[in-house]
C-alpha cells in the first residue's frame, strides 16, 4: 500500500444553519486504504461522504482528492470555489453506494449499469453491456440483467446498486451504511460483495457502518466519530477490542450487548 | 327551426372549438414545461421572468388578456386575427396553470435519484432527461388532463372576440329561434363529449407511460 494519501481533509468546516457539523476537520486516507467509520446517529458520518461526492459544499478549509483541490480551483494564483467543470473532473474518481439504493425504477438492471459508463464515459453500448455483464457477474446476478429494480430483493437491488457505482470505475468508493435498509437475512449476500472488493485492494474506501464485525473484518483502519470529530482511530483489533477513549468504549458497550 | 339544422350549425361551432383546443393544448404544455423549468432550474433573471409570467397570468382575467391580445396589442402596432389571439391567450393562460404541474411532479421525484445522478457525474440536463423527467412524466398527466378540461370550459371566452366556435353559433341561434333549450341542451352535451374525449386520451397516455416504467412502476 503507497502512503500517498488520496484523501485530506484540512480544517474543514462544515454547517447547517446555525449548527456546526465540521469544525477545523482533519481526516486523511491513503491509496487503497479501507476505512471504515463509526458513530452515534448525527455525528456526520454521511455529510462526511456526502461533502466527498460532492452531494454537500463546505464553509471553511480545503479537501484533497488525489492531489488536486475537490471544491476548489486555482485561479490567478489563488483558489476560488470550484466551478462545475472542475466538480464534473474531480467526481471522476469518486463512486457512491447509497442506504436506499436510489437504483432508476424506470430502467432496467442491465441500463442502470450502463447509462452513466456510455453517457458520461462515452463509452460504446457494447463494451458497456460487456462491462455491465462481468459486474453482474462479480454481485452474482447474472440473470437479473433485464429485471426492472422493483422486481428485485433489497439484498439485490444494493448488489446492483454496487456494480452500478464500479461501472464508472471509481479509484475512491463511499459507502454510507448499504446494508441499514436490509432486512437481516439479506445483510451477508451484500457484504460478501464488499469482503470480496475489500481483498483485491484495488480501491480505497470509505465505509459509515453499524456492521461491526464486519468493520473490524475488512477495515485497514477504524475511526470513531462524535459530534464531528474523529474522537479515536486505529487499527481495527485496538478499537474493537483496547479502545482508549470512554466515549468509545461507551459506544461500542453499547452496540456489542 | 329544425332540430337537424340546429345540430348541424352547432357541430360546425364544435370543430372550430377543437380546433382552437387542439392549437392551443401544445402551446400550453410547451409554456408549462418552460417556465416551470425556469422556474425550478433558472438563475437570475430567468427565474424571476417565470414567476412574474405565472403570477400575472394566473392572477388576471382570462377574458382581460384575451381583450388585451386581440384589443389592445393593435394600438401597438401589433395586430393578429382572431384566430390567432385566441389560442395564444388560452395557451398561456392554461400554460401559466401547467408550470405548477411541471414543477409539483419534478419535485415529488425522490431527492434519491438527484443524488444518484450527481453521483454518477450525469450533467444536470443529462440528469433531468434521462432520469428525472422520465419519472416526473407520467405523475403530470392526471393534472394536466384535468387542465385541458380547463382549457376546453375556457374556449368559449373566444366568442366574445367574434370567432364562430361552439358558445358563439349557440348564441346566435338562440337569438334567431329563441328555442333556447334544444340549442343550449346540445351545446352542453357537445361540450361535455370533447372533454370526455379528451380525458381518455389523456387515461391513455398515463398507462402507456407508466408501461415504460419498468413492471412494478415507479414506488
Ligand atoms: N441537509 C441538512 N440540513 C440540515 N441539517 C442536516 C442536513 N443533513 C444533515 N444534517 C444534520 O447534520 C448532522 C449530521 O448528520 P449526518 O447525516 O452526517 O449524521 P450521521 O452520522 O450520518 O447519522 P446517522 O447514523 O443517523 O446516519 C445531524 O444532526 C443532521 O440532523
Ligand atoms: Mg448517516
């Protein structure tokens, strides 16, 4: 793994209204790391994602995708706030998963993986389809290609919602608790999809999760979140099972009884 | 006068009021579509061009603006038959109605599929045709069949500028035969037969769209 991080978040500042989310936020990730983030509901975990694919603009600081500014570009030998091109540019390295799949209900399986690869990308149709049909392949629905989503079990439609995002080939993948709207039986059939991405070690990702064990499963590193602070981090065995921070412990005492 | 005779003149109002239906429907839905998506989408000024476009022809008489169009507009310099002035006044007119029709469906379409389409690095217009529009169509159809009923009820405004449509004929063979209640009993049921044409197709329209919508539609 290259320490070159890919991500850097520099005293980001972050509000909604009159309440602070970020303030001075500090964060970085290395190429290929996976990093997984834990944390009381409201702590800002999914505006964490959300400012990184750009769903959410920031009040204060600089972030770093890759080297080059996310929501800001130079200009005169200054930064100025990034202008739509440069946002279109820098999502390119970018993919998301979402907790309610947000998958297009007027297409079908195989023309959700594909519009954005041949309309964005410009990519042809058939090597998009070829595309699509490995990624079918690879979430184990091959034969669902030409089902429409809502003829699909929730476990199925996050698998398609996956290789959805892996179409476009993102190097950073966010994912924001993908298995939350699951019903439990459906849970293990969606993370196996990611256990097998996270082995390859061909993307760095990011992932807001409840799934503990699964955390400290896949997780190169393990931070936890409150009230908008990285509170504690390290290497999933420490926070998992020696967490230093009373905040931590009490969290994690909380979840794991 | 015979009751034959009758029917007939008033079926030859009846073509001119679907005429200036069938004129003016398209118009309607074109203004709908393009101030509502000024109106949601537009920066400044656009958006505030919408919104005094929607406001005035939604708080004016239909009447006053199909006088100010065929009336008025001429001390101007600028004349234009009958004809002409009426459909233009009820296409805006209903138009004006309509962008509320746009903006509603495009609102009610899940923040989700913004979301998604953001994510994917779809253009904003790539995103509204490709994802959004195709969801938000088949949600305006019921409303906007209920305003060409609209638009239907309101033609008769066009008498009153000399156009021989359905309400006008009526009108004057009332005045000539004074058999008020034949004359006036087909006119309403001619009336109340192109709306109901209309609606269907307008019921039509909804189930094709919603076919495209994959089989379980949209949730
Ligand atoms: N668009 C918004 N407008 C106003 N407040 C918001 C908005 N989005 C998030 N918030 C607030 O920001 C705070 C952080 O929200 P965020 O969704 O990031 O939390 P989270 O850690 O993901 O929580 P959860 O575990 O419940 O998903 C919350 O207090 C939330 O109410
Ligand atoms: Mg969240």
């Amino acid at each position: 793994m290259s320490s070159h991080p890919i991500i850097e978040f520099k005293n980001v500042s972050k509000r909604f209204g009159d309440t602070s989310i970020f303030n001075d936020f500090n964060f970085s990730v290395k190429e290929n790391e996976i990093v997984s983030i834990i944390g009381p509901s409201g702590s800002g975990k999914s505006t964490l994602l959300r400012i990184l694919m750009t769903l959410e603009g920031i009040d204060g600081g600089y972030i770093n995708v890759n080297g080059e500014s996310l929501w800001h570009m130079p200009w005169n030998g200054s930064y100025v706030p990034a202008s739509n091109k440069h946002l279109h540019k820098m999502r390119d390295h970018l993919g998301m998963v979402f907790q309610h799949f947000n998958l297009f209900p007027h297409m079908t399986v195989k023309r959700n993986i594909t519009e954005a690869p041949m309309r964005v990308k410009g990519l042809s149709r058939s090597e998009a389809e070829k595309n699509a049909e490995d990624l079918l392949e690879l979430v184990g629905l091959a034969d669902k290609a030409d089902s429409y989503p809502n003829d699909l079990s929730g476990g199925q439609k996050q698998r398609v919602g996956i290789a959805r995002a892996l179409a476009m080939r993102p190097s950073i993948l966010l994912l924001d608790e993908i298995t939350s709207a699951l019903d439990p039986e459906l849970v293990d059939e969606v993370l196996d999809v990611i256990r097998n991405l996270a082995k390859e070690q061909r993307f760095t990702m990011l992932l807001v999760t409840h799934e503990m064990y699964f955390a400290r499963e896949v997780s190169d590193r393990v931070c936890f979140f409150d009230q908008g602070r990285i509170v504690e981090e390290g290497a999933p065995e420490d926070i998992f099972t020696s967490p230093k921070e009373e905040r931590t412990k009490a969290f994690l005492n909380a979840y794991l009884n | 006068m015979e009751f034959g005779e009758i029917v007939s003149v008033l079926l030859q109002g009846a073509v001119v009021t679907i005429k200036i239906v069938a004129m003016a429907l398209p118009l309607a839905a074109a203004m709908a579509f393009i101030f509502g998506l000024m109106r949601l989408y537009g920066g400044f000024p656009l958006k505030q061009l919408a919104v005094v476009y929607i406001e005035f022809f939604r708080g004016t008489s239909a009447l006053i603006q199909l006088y100010w169009i065929y009336f008025v507009l001429p001390l101007f310099g600028l004349s234009i038959d009958a004809m002409t002035a009426g459909v233009i006044a009820l296409g805006l007119n209903i138009g004006a109605y309509g962008t509320e029709v746009v903006r509603g469906a495009i609102s009610s379409v899940p923040k989700g599929q913004f979301e998604a389409s953001v994510a994917l690095n779809f253009t904003p217009s790539q995103s509204l045709r490709r994802i959004i529009l195709p969801q938000a169509l088949v949600g305006m159809i019921p409303p906007f069949g209920n305003l060409a009923i609209e638009l239907v009820k309101a033609t008769s405004l066009v008498s009153l500028i000399t156009i021989a449509d359905l309400t006008f004929k009526a009108k004057s063979l009332a005045d000539m035969t004074l058999q008020v209640g034949e004359i006036f009993g087909v006119v309403l049921l001619l009336y109340f037969v192109i709306a109901q044409c209309l609606a269907l197709c307008f019921r039509y329209l909804e189930k094709r769209l919603s076919k495209g919508l994959g089989r379980g539609g949209v949730k």
